[in-house]
C-alpha cells in the first residue's frame, strides 16, 4: 500500500549498540575542516554567544510570563469562591430574613390558639 512508504520501523538501541554518527555529503572531511574554520572565527563566535545570550532572556521572559498566567488563574480562581461564598451568604441571609418572621407569626399564632 501507498502507506507502507510512510510508515517508519523505528526500535530501541540496546545497551551492546552504539549510536554511528550520521554523516552527509561527498565530502565530510572537508566539510568538517569549514565547520571548524567558521566556528573558529571571533566573530561567528560573538554572533553566537550573541544569539544565546538572547535567547536566554526570551526564555527568562517567557518563564515569567508563565508565572504570572498562573497567578492570575490563581486569582481568577480565587474570586470565583469568594463570589460563591457571597452568593451563599446572601442567600442564608435572605432565607433568615424571610424565615425567622414566619416562624414568629406561627408562633404568636399557636400561643393564640392554646
């Protein structure tokens, strides 16, 4: 089938296994020679320590700005049981209210009657 192609047998190395370095390109030597020639420069350098210096202040804002996503949830979540112990508070309330004048008419009422 047209899905055999896609589908990719992939295994666990053992522990006797070693993982062989994968390497592309008619000429890996020379290859290896530019790497080393390029990384070597002061510049490319700079560029580098540049870039992660960069990134890890993007990393540091980004970790921030997680803490505070979770403290406004903290927050949300927060108000939502205060506004639910309210809405308890108003409706104990209300039944007193309404409650405790019915049961001093039935009161007054049986005192009444006997």
């Amino acid at each position: 089938m047209i899905y055999d192609i896609f589908q990719v047998n992939r295994r666990k190395i053992s522990r006797d296994e070693t993982i062989t370095e994968v390497r592309y390109g008619r000429f890996p030597d020379e290859y290896d020679k530019i790497y080393e020639r390029v990384t070597s420069e002061k510049h490319f350098r700079n560029a580098l320590e540049v870039l992660e210096e960069r990134w890890r202040m993007i990393m540091f804002m980004y970790e921030d700005c997680q803490e505070l996503v979770k403290e406004w949830e903290g927050r949300q979540l927060k108000r939502k049981q205060d506004r639910a112990k309210q809405r308890l508070y108003v409706y104990l309330s209300l039944a007193s209210i309404v409650v405790v004048p019915l049961l001093l008419l039935v009161v007054i009422i049986c005192w009444h009657l006997l």
